[in-house]
C-alpha cells in the first residue's frame, strides 16, 4: 500500500519525464513487436516454402507399373523423408498445362503425357540442411534416372531467414538496453528527489527489499504502460499492413494478428516488466549502500 | 550491550579513524564519547549502526558481532539502535506525527501498534501539542525532539546521538541533556558524543575520551577535559 501510494506520486511529480519515458518504452517495445510479427511470419512463410521445395526423382521410362510402386515404397523409406509423393506422366501433363495456362492449351492438342514427360516421384525432405544426402540415397534407388534438386532456392531462403532474423535479434538488443537506460534515469530522478527519506530509512532499519519496492512498482508501472500502448498501435497496424502486403504477395499466406496476438502482447508485456523492474533495480543500488 | 575488541578503522585513504579501542558498555549506562575534533569519536558511532566497518577488531552491539554481520541482516540490527542526529534530519514535507509514524511504517509495523505508540512517545518528548506542525513550524529544540522521538519509537535498547545539541544553543541544549536523561532512567543504554564541556561536567556520569584514534581516558562519573594533575 506504501509502495503503490509512493510510486503513483512519484510517477505525477515527475510528469514530463514519466510520459517521455512511456512513449520511448512504447516506441522500443513496438519496434520489438514488429521484429516479432517479422519473425513469426518469415518462420511461416520459410515452413510453407520447405513444404513445397521437393526433389523430384524422375522414373525411367522402361518402369513398369510394378517397378513405378517399388520405387515409390523404397523411396518413402529413406531417412530425411517427410512425403513422398508419385506423380504419373498424365498427372505431369495435366499440371503443366495447368501452369501454361488456358491461352496455350490448344498447343498440346492431340498430345499425351507419355509422349513428353516422364513420371516422377516428389520428395518432401523433412530437414532442409540434409537434402544433399536425401537426393544421392534417391538417385541410388534401382530405376530411377534422375534426381531433380532446387537446392540452391531452397538455402538460399533459409539462409535469408536466418541472416533477418539474427539482425533483428542484434537490434531489437540494442533498443531493449536502450528503453532500461531511459527509465533507469526516470527513477533515478525520483530517488534523487527521495534520498532523505531512503537515508532515514536506512538508519531506522527498513530491509532494501522495503525501501525498492516503491521504485520498482514505478518502473513497472512505466513499463506496463509503454507496453500497452505498443500492444494497441501494433494490434492496429498489423491487419491493416498485412492488408496492404497481402495485395501484392498472395503466394504465401501470413497470420492474422489474432494467430500471434497472445505470444506478441504476451512477450511485450514480459519485457515492459522486466525493463521496468531492471531499471529501477539498477537506478537505485547505489543508494542502498549505506 | 556494547563492546569493541581491539577495534581499528582505516579509511580508503589510509587515514587511522581508531587503532586498537576496546571497551565495553553495560545495558543501562549513559556513555559520553568526547575528543578533539578528528580523534574518531563519529567513527565510533558509525561503527555500531555498521555504516563503517572495522579494518581489524570486533564490535559487539547486543549480542550481535556487527563486522561479521551480513549486509542483508544489517536492518534487524538498525532497529534496536536508535540514531539522534546533529542535523536532525527531519522529513520536511510531513508533520511531526507522520515524521515519527514513518519509522514505523517503513518496519512494517501495524497500523494499531502506530496509532497506539506514537502519541506516547511524542508525549513523553514533551511535543504531544505539535503533532500536526509540519518541522519548518518548529524551534531546533523541538525538532531535536521529534529526531528523538523518531529514534525511540522502535523501541530501541540503544540510543546513539552524535553531537545531539551541536546546533542548539545552551539552554535548549540543557532541556534536550534532560530529555536524553529521562529516557536513560526509562532503561535505554545512551552513548553521546559531545563537544560541550557543561553537559558533561553536569552530567557527571562515564566519560570514554579519544585522542587521534586512541582512547586516552574512559572514567566514570568523569568530566570533560583530562585532569591535569591525575
Ligand atoms: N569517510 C572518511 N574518509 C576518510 N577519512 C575519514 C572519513 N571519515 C573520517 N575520516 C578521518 O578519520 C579521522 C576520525 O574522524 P571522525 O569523524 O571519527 O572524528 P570525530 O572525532 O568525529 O571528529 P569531529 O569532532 O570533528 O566530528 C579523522 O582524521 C577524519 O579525517
Ligand atoms: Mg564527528
């Protein structure tokens, strides 16, 4: 009761630097959940191209029926092997065309899959990092020809992915530490203003923990409060940006912010706290020691 | 109640505060520290609040070696030492009641045992008029009464004052000694340091005299200055 009575008068003696404080805690924690709705979606958007990268075994042309089954067992057996998936030569034809569109279908008139195309079975590897090893054990399987691989596509997206969401990481460090200094200086002026009475504290022998408490609760308070305006902006922007981006980008399907609200206003929130509770911990140790 | 054991400070600087002080005080006495400035009579003080802490030696403060003490129980030990300041060091911004309530908020007492208390002890300071004065409203003599009172409201067994009447004058001065007087025939053990030779000479009780860390004289019923004859 103490503590909440002291941390709410601080908070209003010092007005100007509480809100300065909010909204810089409120800028941190929106760049910290826009890195967050990022990393959320780059994961989803590299799951869903993982689930459509495949090897592609072509099956020789003499396979009977019989062998076309075997193959298509053996190769299901591999390890690294999530699906495997048999495609026949009129399967082939008939997705091909689909992909050329109706303008060219009057091309392929008269024609048949087992003219041009070979049937295949597609591979969808469980770990993208081992499909090398997964296309030779596939080559190596009796009948058939030829192992297609779009490696190169494949790590490259990976690769990407990591390199964002390392950097994000890294920035998303910077402005956290940034945010615990700022309100750190926020308290600090609230214990300046205090320092009398933290003294006389001291000497009539309240425990550190008693003397903290007010502090922290106002760095927490600051920090909640910066969290939740981050929460509302984000909540906000997020459909509305997914609206925009979704115009151009329809390939790859991206979470809607009720799919990620729990873990971001969930992570936001987390961190408004700790930050709070950090800077306050840090603003006033000093002072402790007497 | 309180014992140094071959207590030596030295500050950062390599300053002596003390060097090698023993003695020891009963539950009950009313010990003056007296000295040049500079002689170590603050460090000496400071030492049983374990606001400093000896470079070599114990001290000793109810039962409790105050240098081996961690810093974590360091505020249990606060509560049974009163501390009376020069300076008073009253909060400006609440009243004399609030003043003396605040020692025992900040201990966590309850709320009965504070409505109960502090108006006795503001009664005994002779301040049970004031209470709702805010400490700008008061004369020094009042405000060291209300320092008092804040000091005795946790009912310590200890009462420690340095230099408690430094910024009063003698007749004031006078009525605070009365005071400090009464509480120690109430039961409280009081050490005071003191620069005033009337006090102590009226006084007339055990006189620990420091000279540049050392103790040169520790006397009961003594009076100020060294006896030349002796
Ligand atoms: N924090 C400190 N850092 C360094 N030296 C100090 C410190 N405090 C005290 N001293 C030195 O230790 C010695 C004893 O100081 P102390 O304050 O105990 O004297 P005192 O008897 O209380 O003097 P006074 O009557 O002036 O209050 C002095 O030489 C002083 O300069
Ligand atoms: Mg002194």
């Amino acid at each position: 009761m103490y503590s909440l009575k002291t941390a709410f008068s601080s908070l209003g003696r010092n007005a100007v630097m509480t809100v300065a404080s909010i909204v810089t805690i409120a800028c941190c924690l929106f760049l910290f959940g826009v890195f967050l709705l990022f990393a959320f979606n780059i994961n989803y958007i590299g799951e869903q191209i993982s689930s459509q990268c495949e090897l592609q075994a072509f099956i020789d042309d003499a396979a009977t029926p019989a062998d076309e089954e075997r193959i298509l067992k053996e190769i299901s057996a591999l390890p690294n092997v999530k699906s495997a998936e048999f495609e026949s030569k009129e399967q082939a034809f008939e997705n091909y065309k689909a992909q050329l569109g109706m303008e060219y279908s009057e091309s392929f008139e008269g024609m048949s899959g087992s003219d041009i195309l070979r049937s295949s079975v597609k591979i969808v590897p469980d770990d993208l990092t081992l499909v090398k090893q997964t296309e030779l054990a596939a080559k190596s399987v009796r009948g058939v020809a030829r192992v297609v691989n779009r490696e190169d596509i494949i790590l490259k997206v990976v690769s990407a992915t990591d390199i964002i969401k390392f950097g994000s990481l890294i920035a998303m460090l910077i402005l956290l530490i940034t945010a615990v200094f700022i309100i750190q200086n926020t308290i600090k002026l609230s214990v300046h203003a205090r320092e009398e009475e933290i003294h006389i504290m001291k000497f009539v022998g309240a425990t550190d923990g008693f003397i903290r408490r007010p502090f922290v609760l106002e760095g927490v308070i600051v920090g909640v409060i910066g969290a939740s305006i981050a929460i509302v902006i984000i909540a906000f922007g997020y459909n509305m940006a997914v609206g925009g981006v979704t115009e151009f980008l329809d390939v790859f399907k991206l979470y809607s912010f009720s799919q990620l609200a729990l873990p971001v206003s969930g992570g936001l929130m987390l961190f408004g706290i700790i930050m709070g509770s950090l800077g306050s911990r840090s603003a006033i140790r000093r002072h402790l020691k007497v | 109640m309180i014992e140094f054991r071959d207590v030596t400070v030295i500050y950062d600087n390599d300053i002596i505060g003390l060097e090698n002080v023993s003695f020891k005080i009963e539950k009950g006495e009313f010990v003056f520290l007296v000295g040049k400035t500079g002689a170590g009579k603050s460090s000496a003080i400071k030492l049983l609040t374990g606001e400093i802490k000896p470079y070599a030696g114990d001290v000793i403060v109810n039962g409790i070696t105050v240098n081996t003490l961690k810093n974590k129980k360091l505020p249990y030990l606060r509560r049974s030492v009163g501390v009376v300041f020069q300076d008073f060091r009253l909060l400006p911004n609440k009243t004399v009641y609030e003043n003396v309530a605040f020692a025992m908020e900040v201990v966590r007492a309850r709320k009965k045992d504070i409505r109960r208390k502090v108006p006795t002890i503001l009664s005994l300071v002779g301040l049970s008029g004031r209470a709702k004065n805010y400490p700008n409203e008061l004369s020094g003599g009042e405000q060291q009464r209300v320092c008092i009172a804040r000091a005795l409201v946790n009912s310590p067994a200890i009462v420690i004052a340095d230099e408690p009447t430094g910024n009063l004058d003698a007749e004031t001065a006078d009525e605070i000694m009365k005071l400090l007087m009464e509480i120690n025939r109430m039961g409280t053990t009081i050490v005071m340091v003191t620069h005033s030779e009337k006090i102590v000479n009226d006084a007339r009780r055990r006189v620990i005299q420091l000279e540049s860390g050392v103790v040169v004289r520790d006397e009961m019923e003594g009076g100020y200055a060294l006896d030349v004859l002796a």
